[in-house]
C-alpha cells in the first residue's frame, strides 16, 4: 500500500510539475498496463485516457462491416453535430427542455401518420430507448387492456419465433408466451396456426413484421382476418400488437400496399425501433397505439411541460434526447420521398447480393431482399452441406478474417437442425461493399474446400449474435407451446 501511494505521489508530481513530453506515449500513464480491476487511484492526462480507450477499442469489430446487426451504423456529418450538442439534454425534462418535448411530440405524430392512425393527432405515443422496450410497453398495455375486461389467471400472448424481448417479455411481467413451432416448411407464424393458441386469457397475437432469424414478414393482414373468423365462432376478441422493430420503417416506403398497420381495426399497438431502418443513431425507439382508448390511462404519468403536462408512458426514466432529436432531423430531411429513395436503395444492394449468392451454386436463397416479402436483408442455406466440405459456421469464421460478421444459427424450435445464415442490408451499404463481400465469400470456400476442417465448428465456437439469448434458468413459459 505504501509503494502505491509513492507511486501516485511521484506521478502526481510529474503531471502537475513536469511540461509536456514532446510524444504522447512518453506521458506518464502509457509506462504501465490500463486499470482492469477495482477503481484506479492515479489519476491520467486526459489524452492519455483517450488514447489508452481509444487504441484498445481497435480491437472491435467494423460496425459497417456487421451484416449481423439490424442497428444503424451510418449517420452523416449533421446528423452527429446534433448529437454532441444534445449530449446533455435529457428527454424526460419537459420543462426544461421544452422544445426537444415538442420534437419528440412532432415525431409521434409523423410515426402515426406513417403507420394510418385513424388520428394521428390524437392518438398516443412515446419515444423509447429502442424496439424492445416500445414492444414490452405495448405487450403492458395489452395485459392492463385484458384484466380491465374482467380476464383472470395467468395471462398469455401468442406469437411465432421472436426477438428475445418478448421472452424478457412474459418472464418479466409473469405473461404466458405460445410461441407456435415451425412445422412443414414454414418458417413464419401462419394464419392458420394462430386460433388453436388462443383462449380467453390470451392478451394478443404478435406478428414480427421483419422476423429476425430470416427478415421475412409474417402476415399480419392473414392473422387478422383468421382471428376475426375466430371471433365470429368463439366470441373471443384478441388484439394485435405488431413487432415491426425492423419493417416499420421499410414498408412504408417500399411495399406501401402492403396491409400490416392501423388500417387492420384489429391492431391496435405497433412498436418499432428508430435506430434499425428509421435511421436514427443508437438508442432510438417508438411505441404508437391505434387510438387513444388502446392506451389504458392508469399507466400514464403526467409530467409538467411549460406550465402545463404532458403524458408519459416509458420503463426509463431519465435518458438522452439527442436520439430523438435526431430522428426528428431525419424525418424533415429525407420526407417521404427521401426516405423511398434510400430504403429503395438497401432493397437493391440486397437483390445484388442474393444474385451473387445464387450464381455460386451451393446457395438456397430463403429470403432474396424482396420488398414485399421482408426487410433488406438476404438468408440463405447450404443445398447438400454434407457434400460441400464446410458447413455455414465455417464460412463464418473464414468471413471473419476479412472483417465481415455476418451471423450462421440454427433455426427455431422443429427446425433447430437446419442452419442458415443471414446478412442485413443496412443505409450505407454499396453494391461496391457487397462485391468485395462477394469475393470474400468465395476465397473463404475456396480456402475451406483446398483445407478442409477435420472436425467443423459448431455454433458455439463460432459465435455471432442473433438476437436470440438462454435464459440463466430455465422457464416452461418460454418454450414452445403445444396447440391443444
């Protein structure tokens, strides 16, 4: 203990007495490994912390080269000046910071707009930290909606496979979770599966409309009308909140005949993420209902807005405002017309893609970038694996070493022995990256084929996140649910 306060005493006195080395690494601090267990006691130059933070995140992963990620990865120059200068500005300050209340106001307005509320002037909506809390608030909302009808027991949503939020979901808020197997060739919740998983404690359905294992669209105008049937023979009248954290932004602009959104009476909340295809920097989610009614008002909190109040409904509390602030820039710079052009854009960087792919041979394309199939993104599967000489965890890895991370993972539950990957197509993505991705991806199969691997890689030492997660403990209410 004596040397380390020595050695703090010598060090403060070089950094307060001593003037400037000529070369940053010959400043104290650099002479000695970075703090990596219990708090530090010297205190470091600031740009000697900078750079000690700075060359160890090197180690990081291209975020541009990460197919696996759904989440922004490109913002111009104006866009990040309105993020250093909103550093400080947080959201939940209404009164102190009013007009950045006014921009998150206008964007809820624009949201519902976009997604054909019935009035989106009146209607109800919140900014979030991103999809999975706008999902959870809608899914709360359902099950406040369902008890105030009189529902008793143990609650439950049915939904196909999902993003992991939705067990989170059912875990966190005691919800039963009937996620329907795949069966067949399916790979979406169809239809006709949904009215077998409901009874009359189920809250709601969930449509993902941008699955995450394959970024097809579940068919939210189908399982509408399959639950209106089920009304009319039950008497059951279920909700639909959908999970449009990913096509909520695309559709919209490229499919915009597609039926998904408040133009179904049936749905009545719809959550999506900011950040994904809305452009907004990380961090940024949004949560609409239909209509006011949808939103119960026992879960809303008032808070003062200039002189006034204003309803908020969020799990955090304080937070950055910058995301939505950018998010309004986003808004009033590309417009609707904007917006088509760039998302229009990824569409046809993916279709590129998934020709490349095909035109290779080993390939089964299950989602080619179809804009009325799914969001900008391309899966697809070996044809005969036994007969390739790899499998998609080893092209993974070899992907690896150029940079690219692009996820392989088997897929949900009576199908867990197929393996996919996918690549998600992502606003700054060029036809010029997804040749060189192209290239890459030969020389990996070439490399694989000229040195085959004595025993294949497994998901697990392959790595790559997909959206999915195990819980620490295991739960029977996160499980698939047999159709009785």
């Amino acid at each position: 203990m004596a040397n380390i306060k020595r050695a703090a005493t010598r060090e403060a006195i070089s950094m307060s007495d001593t003037p400037d080395p000529d070369d940053l690494f010959a400043l104290p601090g650099l002479s000695r490994t970075a703090p990596k267990s219990g708090f530090p006691a010297l205190e470091l130059f600031p740009q000697v912390a900078y750079e000690i933070v700075h060359d160890e995140l090197m180690l990081d992963g291209v975020s541009r080269m990460n197919l696996a990620t759904f989440c922004t990865t490109w913002v111009d120059d104006q866009a990040r000046r309105l993020m250093a200068e909103s550093l400080d500005k947080n959201i939940v300050d209404k009164d102190e910071y009013p007009q950045t209340a006014e921009l998150e106001r206008r964007c809820v307005r624009m949201v519902a707009d976009l997604w054909h509320s019935p009035d989106p002037a009146g209607t109800h909506g919140t900014s979030t930290t991103g999809s999975s809390e706008a999902a959870m608030l809608g899914g709360l909302a359902a099950k406040v909606r369902w008890r105030k009808r009189g529902g008793t027991g143990t609650p439950n949503f049915v939904c196909g496979p999902v993003q992991v939020c939705w067990e989170k979901f059912a875990r966190y808020f005691d919800v039963e979770i009937r996620q329907i197997p795949l069966r067949g060739d399916r790979l979406t919740m169809h239809p006709d599966d949904v009215a077998a998983f409901c009874d009359e404690n189920t809250i709601m359905v969930v449509p993902t409309f941008g699955q995450t294992f394959t970024g097809l669209y579940e068919d939210v105008e189908g399982i509408a009308k399959a639950l209106d049937q089920l009304q009319r023979v039950s008497g059951l009248n279920i909700p639909i909140h959908v999970d449009a954290a990913s096509g909520g932004f695309l559709a919209p602009f490229t499919a915009p005949d597609l039926i998904w959104d408040f133009r179904l009476p049936r749905v009545k909340s719809i959550n999506a993420s900011g950040h994904k295809t809305g452009l907004a920097p990380l961090g940024s989610g949004w949560a609409i209902w239909r209509e006011a009614a949808d939103l119960p008002p026992e879960l809303i909190f008032n808070v003062d807005y200039l002189g006034g109040s204003m309803a908020t409904f969020n799990l955090n509390f304080s937070r950055p405002g910058g995301q939505v602030i950018t998010q309004y820039y986003e808004f009033i710079r590309l417009g609707r017309i904007g917006y088509t052009r760039v998302q229009s854009q990824i569409y046809h960087v993916a279709k590129h893609l998934a020709a490349g792919l095909r035109e290779l041979g080993p390939f089964e394309m299950i989602h080619a970038g179809n804009p009325q199939h799914g969001i900008a993104a391309v899966s697809w599967r070996l044809k005969d694996e036994a007969d390739q000489g790899f499998n998609l965890y080893d092209l993974s890895d070899r992907l690896r070493t150029r940079g690219w991370l692009i996820a392989a993972y088997p897929l949900p539950a009576d199908r867990e022995n197929e393996t996919i990957m996918r690549a998600l197509i992502r606003h700054g993505f060029t036809i010029d990256m997804a040749e060189i991705l192209l290239s890459d991806v030969i020389r990996g199969m070439n490399q694989l084929v000229r040195h085959p691997l004595t025993t294949p890689l497994t998901k697990a030492e392959a790595g790559g996140f997909t959206h999915t997660a195990t819980a620490a403990v295991p739960d029977n209410k996160a499980t698939p649910t047999k159709a009785k």
